[in-house]
C-alpha cells in the first residue's frame, strides 16, 4: 500500500495531513490497481464558467428553452437547490430562480473534451471514452514510463487538467470497470477515491440495487419486488439462483453485486451508441405523424452509421411523456445501414406502445454496434440485399449533390410533423 498527498504529490502517511504542504487530501492505494475512470466535474458548466469568471459564484444552468427544455448539466451552486440533469427547466427555475442559464455550445465542448483526450493519451494507449465528459483508462504496465505509480500519475493528470485547461475531474481507481467508474462518483468534484479487491463486497452490501451498472429506476423496481432492495441481497445467493429467478442478466448483476467485471478497456472503437432524437412544440398522439417522424430520425441514424463506418445490431425507441417520464424499448436485428430496415424495427416498436398515447420526444438510437463491413450481409432468409443497399446508395448520391431534401420517402409525406 502506498499513500501520498494529492496536492503535492510527497509521500505521506496513511493518515493525518501531508508533512510537507500540511494537504488533508492524502490517498491510499495498493500499486496493483490500474483501471481508472475520469469524470469531468459539471463539465458544460465548468467550461462555461471558466470562459466567464463572473459566473464562478453564481448558479449556473446549462440547457435548453424554459418551456420545453431540460437540464443538460448544472453546476454544483445550483445542485444545492435541488437541479440535476435531465430535469425540466421550468421546475429547475421554480427551485433556483436566481440561477444563469445558457444554451449548450457542443463545438466548444468537445473542443475542450479533445484537449483532455490528449492528455490521457500521454497517461496509457489504451483510453476508452464513454461520452464527452468520461473515459475509461486502463494503466496497467505504464509504471515505467510515468516515473511514478499508478495514483500519483493520476493525481499529476488531475492537476494538470485543472491547471492547463480550467477544469476539473474526479477520478475513480480500481481493479475493474464497474467498480472505477462507481469510484469516480464518491467524492465530487475534485474527487480521487480507490476500491480495493478486498473491499468490494462489503461497501457493496449496503446500497441499493439502483447502484449497480444498468440498473436504472425500471429495474430497480423489479429487483425489489422480487425482494433484492440492496446489493447484499444478491450477494447472498448463488450465482445459479440469479439466473434462475433474474434471467440471464441475473448472472450480470450478481457477479457486480460481487465485484465481478472482466470487461477490458478497449480503445479500439469509441463510438458506444449512435442515436437521433427531437422533443416536439406540442405533444404528439398521432401514430401517422409520429411514424412520419421517426422515418426522417432513421434516415439520419443511417447517415451516421455510414458517416462512422458502423452497423448496428439492434436499436432502441426512446420516448418521453408529457410528465417527463422516459420509455425504452429496444430490439436486435440482422447488422444494418440501411434506413428501411432501422425503420422497420423502430416502427414495431413504436406499434407495440398504447394508441392515442401522447409524447413529447421521439428518439431511435442503435445497440450492438459492429464494423461497417458487417452489415447488410446475404442471409437464407432474406437473399442478396444488393438491390436494397444499391437504391440507398443512389438516394445518398442524390441527396449529396442536390441536398437532404431532394429526395423523401413516401411515408414522410403523411401527418404533419410538429417538431
């Protein structure tokens, strides 16, 4: 186990403050732990307040228009009045009227996003972004080459975030992915918390099963009927039990429940998910006009699929109601490109949800991505899909030199799509 202080980097004792700078923030850690997770601190408010230091005491809120918008992030003034992500910006007003909010600016974002990217390369090759804001690092073997151990050249990286770029991260360390990027989440901002292998299972036991890695409130709540409220409670059956009462993700949440992932971090594909969605002026119940929609969402997540050299094998429809709550439905399918065919699978999705229902977003995004030369293959099923690839070939060509609108499928003729 070693121990050092996060703010001078000085060896230190286990506990009590650095001898040499009198920092309270010393971090123990055992040298073998190598899987990091970096999260950028309210990272659209940390870049917006930085550019303009007269925000720095003020709440600050980043999204979209007051009517109909939500919280993309806010910083943590504003969280102490109650704001958190995703929450619609009239409520979010209502608890913090006093607060300054300013529109996303993307460019700007993943500009800065870059800039941290660069720096992690020079930490490990092997850096595997989750989003704009996280990444995965794997440091195992890189000793040598930062001068350092693992938690010190971390915390140096912390550091020269903050100073060099303006923002801050919070960094979890641990033996696995799970278990790093819950880390990460423990002291922010400006965190550095470790996880330990011996550790695991007991800070575990107590929390709730909503913590464990893709559970989100659905799932929650089915756990719980079936008596799992905390994590304990998986870890006290056996793995077969899991997956006879839970299914096969039973054996995925028992073995987190456990501090079990052998997932790897990988660098060679850093597109997780592609997606295309729009909230609506109004809310829509029209099954012709929310069709009409999701078409014109397809296409576009087509266009990014090849854009990205990408199939998907799966898609998932997100819908979101008047009162804000949020429906998934998500299915598999043969590796595409093809807009029919996302289309196909959206469309039966959105069939399968109640009539007359109204909604205030629509969204289609993909699961399961491969590499662009699986898609679209021959099947005994279905033939040769050359003539299919071949005449969205040639709507993309004419689309290409005339514009997106010269050419439009019949179906997004129907309804009158108010997006």
């Amino acid at each position: 186990m070693i121990a050092f202080c996060r703010d001078c980097l000085a060896p230190a004792a286990s506990s009590g403050r650095c001898a040499r700078c009198g920092s309270p923030r010393i971090v123990r850690a055992d040298p073998a732990l190598h899987i990091a997770h970096v999260d950028c601190d309210a990272f659209y408010a940390s870049v917006e307040k930085r550019d303009r230091p007269e925000l720095d005491d003020k709440p600050l809120i980043i999204g979209g228009g007051v009517k109909r918008g939500v919280v993309s992030t806010a910083c943590y003034i504003a969280r102490t009045f109650g704001v958190r992500s995703a929450m619609p910006m009239a409520r979010a007003l209502k608890l913090c009227p006093n607060a300054v909010v300013l529109p996303p600016d993307m460019t700007k974002y993943s500009t800065v996003s870059r800039q941290i990217r660069v720096l992690m390369g020079e930490l490990t090759p092997l850096v595997e972004p989750l989003s704009i804001d996280e990444a995965f690092l794997d440091l195992a073997g890189c000793e040598a080459a930062l001068g350092m151990a693992v938690a010190p050249a971390l915390a140096r990286f912390a550091q020269r975030i903050e100073r060099e770029i303006g923002v801050t991260v919070s960094i979890g360390l641990s033996y696995c992915k799970f278990l790093a990027k819950f880390a990460s989440d423990l002291d922010k901002p400006r965190g550095f918390s470790v996880i330990a292998q011996n550790e695991a299972v007991a800070l575990l036991a107590p929390l709730s099963v909503g913590r464990l890695w893709g559970v989100g409130e659905v799932a929650r709540l089915r756990l719980e009927r079936l008596g799992f409220r905390v994590i304990g409670d998986l870890q006290k059956i056996d793995e077969a039990q899991a997956l006879a009462r839970l299914g096969e993700d039973g054996r995925r949440l028992w073995r987190l429940s456990r501090g079990i992932d052998a997932r790897k971090v990988s660098s060679e594909r850093e597109s997780k998910s592609v997606s295309a969605e729009t909230t609506f002026v109004e809310d829509i119940s029209d099954r012709a006009e929310l069709e009409a929609v999701l078409l014109v969402l397809c296409e576009k997540l087509a266009r990014r699929l090849k854009q990205g050299e990408l199939a998907a094998g799966g898609v998932t429809l997100k819908l979101r109601l008047p009162d804000f709550k949020l429906r998934t439905r998500a299915r598999s399918l043969a590796p595409t490109q093809l807009a029919p065919r996302l289309f196909e699978a959206a469309r039966g999705l959105l069939a399968m949800q109640p009539a007359g229902q109204r909604y205030r977003l629509i969204g289609i995004g993909t699961t399961d991505l491969r590499p662009a030369s699986e898609a679209d293959a021959a099947d005994l099923v279905e033939g040769d899909r050359a003539r299919e690839k071949a005449r969205e070939k040639a709507i993309d060509a004419l689309r290409e030199k005339f514009g997106r609108g010269s050419v439009v499928r019949g179906l997004a003729f129907r309804g009158k799509p108010r997006t």
